[in-house]
C-alpha cells in the first residue's frame, strides 16, 4: 500500500517511470477493489486518463495491470488494442476480455504481426481461425494447422489441401491433423507417392520395378486404411463414382482386415444398404454372399475366392496379426491351385497375382517378428563362428 498524496505525486510526476508505476497501481486496485460504487467509478475514471497519456511506456504499464484479467474495463482493452504496435499485440494475444467482433475487424485489417498474435491466443474460435486462414499467408496457416485445440471446417481443410498440397511443410500439418476429410487425406498420400516416385534418392537406391510394386503396395494401404479409419459416408461413394475400386483394392481390404471399407464399397456396388452389408459379412451363408458378390458384378470364379477369403478373415484377426493374414494369403492360393490343377483360369488370374505378391510381402513381415521373438527369448544365441580366412598375398608384379 502507498499513500494517496504519493500516488498523486506519481501521476503528476513529468518522468514516465512514475506516470507508469502509477498506471500500474491504478490497475491493480481497479481490479482488486470490492469497496462502494463511487471509489470503483474513481478508478475506473483514473484508468481512462491514463489512456491519455503520451508515453508508450505509461499505456503499456497500463496494459500489463489489465492485461490477463477477465474484469479488466472492455473500454479500456478495446482502446489499448489499437495503441501502439507493442501494447496492441500483448492485448490482442492475451486480454481474456476481447471477443472475436472486436478481433475480426483486427485481424482483416490489420498489420501481419496483429494477426500472428491473435493466432497465439488461448483460445482461438472456428470464426476466428477461418478469418485468419482467408488472409492467405503461409506461416500463419501453418501455426494454425499445428494446433490441434483449434476447429477448421472441412470446407476450409479441402481448399487448403489444393492450394497448398505441394508444400511438404504445410502437407505434413494437414496430414497430422485428425478432422482432415478423408478424400483430401488420400490426395495428399498420392502427390507424397508420386513424389517419392520422383525423388532421385529413392529412384537410386531402389529397382523401378521394385519401386513400383512397393508404392502400389503402400497406396492400396492407403486408401483402404483412410476408408476404415472415415466417418466419412461418401468417401467409398466418390471412390466407387470415380471407378477408383478394383478387385484388387477389395482383395486387399479384406487382406489387411478393413472390413468397415470393404463392407462401405459393397454397398455401393451392390446399392444395398450398408446394414444389410455388414451383416450378409459378418454371419450371412454361402448363398447370401454368393448373391451379395453378384450384385457387385463379380464373375463365378472371383466370387468364389472372395467368400473363401472372407470366410478366413471371420475366424482370424487380419488387422493386427500379420501371421494370420500369411495363413490366410497361403491358405487361399493353395485353394485356388488345387481347384484348378495349376492352371489358372483368365478371370482369376489378377487375384492369383495378387496373393502371390501378397505372400511375399507378408511372409518378410512374419519372418522379421519370428526372428526378433527369437532374439529376445534367447539373447545369448550367436551363430557359429567359421575358421578365420588365411591371409593372401597377391603375386609380385
């Protein structure tokens, strides 16, 4: 506590370090004070002078009394909120007491730095943030992108996605966020595919065919995995819309345990709906699936490998056990084999082709968890050491 009479000689000081230790009283007491009305309007007029005064130094000591506190005087943050440039972005990111009709017109008008500030907010509403994202700038976006408490529309994640799908820095932001529709997830995942196509190292280090079939590989993932994963009801629609579903896409959900996609695909193909889907999947007989698979278009031969497969995956977790799915892959050619006496008819053999590269895949990954089990059971397990070379000379010259 100080005397009045020194207060006075603060307020009344011509060195703006007392005017400013005075604001800054007179903030605090504004804030704290539960006395009369008379004494709380007294204040309230002396933070309003001070508002007057024509040091930087004194407004901003102002500031900072007022400036994380919700009783803090609207009149008095609005007006500090277009002060000067130091004062007006510490309110702007920090004053609990601004609404987004005070920040709006701000962060359309306003210097870049203002709108940087207001983006550091707490709290930062879904009107607000679409306001900061309209002013196209690129470091701005992307610190919007990278926090995750803030809500974007899908329509504003859409347009961001083609405006700036080819930045990596602001695709990988997009990519991290949870609400990014599925569609505009799958067109990123397909412009990182053709870039790591396109990318020297990668073409260097890998055979082209090699290459291929593991971006195949990882984009069938993709696509299968972004559909199991979506809320989304039109993300198999647009897909089925765009002929973007082929038996393989279908085998390889079924293969990786994305059976809410595959189930979603069927009952675009089929027009049924997708209740009646799932469950013909999940406990329907071979009548039901055979009719189900028919409405799809799918030929004899093909449904008969479908149902097969499908018939595994109820009784084995293919999503997380890449065991059961090599048993399943394994099981199913060797199915197919044996029908046909080894030779494969025409309509099957995209599906043989499959599986065969499917078994592959899957028995590397089986190979590498027996392996490394291996090790951890038994870490003391070295492999022979064979007779040490003898040392060659090379002829003399």
């Amino acid at each position: 506590m100080i005397a009045y009479h020194r207060y006075l000689e603060l307020c009344g000081s011509a060195d703006s370090d007392d005017r400013g230790q005075a604001a800054h009283l007179a903030a605090m007491a504004f804030l704290e004070h539960d006395g009369p009305a008379d004494e709380q309007a007294a204040l309230y007029a002396a933070l309003i002078n001070f508002l007057d005064d024509s040091s930087v130094k004194v407004r901003a000591a102002l500031a900072y009394g007022l400036l994380h506190s919700p009783q803090a005087p609207r009149p008095v943050i609005v007006s500090l909120l277009h002060d000067a440039p130091v004062i007006a972005r510490a309110v702007a990111q920090y004053s609990p007491v601004l609404i987004d009709a005070d920040l709006l017109g701000v962060v359309r008008q306003g210097p870049s730095d203002m709108r940087w500030a207001i983006s550091m907010r707490e709290t930062v509403s879904p009107r607000l943030a679409e306001a900061l994202v309209a002013c196209g700038e690129k470091p701005l976006t992307l610190r919007l992108l990278q926090r995750s408490d803030i809500t974007l529309s899908s329509a504003t994640l859409v347009a961001l996605t083609e405006v700036y799908g080819q930045d990596p820095v602001l695709r990988g932001a997009l990519l991290a966020r949870d609400d990014l529709p599925a569609a505009s997830r799958l067109a990123l995942v397909e412009i990182v595919t053709q870039a790591l196509r396109q990318a020297r190292i990668v073409k260097g280090a890998i055979a082209a065919p090699r290459l291929e079939r593991l971006l195949r590989e990882a984009g069938d993932t993709a696509v299968t995995g972004i559909g199991e994963k979506t809320r989304d009801p039109d993300y198999a629609a647009d897909l089925v819309a765009r002929g973007r579903i082929s038996l393989r896409m279908l085998l390889h959900a079924v293969v990786n345990g994305h059976v809410l996609f595959f189930a979603a695909c069927l009952s675009e193909l089929a027009e049924m709906p997708s209740e009646k889907v799932f469950s013909i999947l999940n406990s329907g007989g071979r009548p039901a699936l055979n009719a189900l698979l028919s409405r799809c278009g799918l030929t004899e031969g093909v449904r008969n490998a479908l149902a097969r497969l499908i018939g595994h995956a109820r009784t084995a977790d293919l999503g997380d056990d890449c065991a059961a799915r090599h048993f399943a892959v394994t099981a199913l050619t060797q199915e197919l084999l044996l029908d046909h006496g080894g030779t494969i008819p025409p309509d099957l053999e995209d599906v043989f082709a499959y599986l065969n590269e499917q078994n592959i895949i899957l028995a590397r990954r089986a190979a590498r968890g027996v392996m490394a089990g291996f090790v951890e059971r038994s870490p003391s397990a070295a492999l022979p050491a064979g007779p040490e070379a003898a040392m060659r000379r090379l002829p003399a010259a």
